[in-house]
C-alpha cells in the first residue's frame, strides 16, 4: 500500500499542496489508511453523503457537505 500510494501522481499533488498551504500536522501513526465523510440524517433518511478518500489527501467537496447537512430532517421525539 505504501508503495503504490507513493507512485500516485495525485497523492504528491495533495502533499505538495498541503505543504505549501503551511500544513505542520504531525506525521505520527500509521499512514495507511485513507479517510472519509459521512453525512448522515435523521431516523430512516440514512446516509445523505459518503466520501471514501481514493488516495491520500482526496479532500471532500464543501458544498456538497452543506447540501446534505441541509437535507436532514429533525426526527419527531417519541412521546411514549
């Protein structure tokens, strides 16, 4: 995994674009595994967004974050 993240165009894309940016976080842990963003709604709405980084650095877009955050519904509290 490492190896084949390291060949990847895009991922010295993003490492150089963080770098320029002034990105100093700490380079501690493991490395390996990619992240990602979910937006999830009220009760049975269920996921409203999934971003799945493809390789290290893959940023979600904003937008798309605010859009599905604004499709959540809020849940009527159970009056039992």
């Amino acid at each position: 995994m490492l190896l084949m993240g390291l060949i990847r165009l895009g991922v010295w894309q993003n490492f150089l674009r963080a770098w320029k940016n002034g990105y100093s976080g700490n380079l501690e842990g493991e490395g390996f595994i990619l992240g990602g963003v979910y937006v999830i709604g009220a009760g049975k709405q269920g996921v409203l967004l999934e971003h799945r980084e493809r390789e290290f650095g893959d940023k979600v877009n904003l937008q798309s974050v605010l859009e599905a955050a604004e499709k959540i519904k809020p849940q009527a509290a159970d009056t039992e």
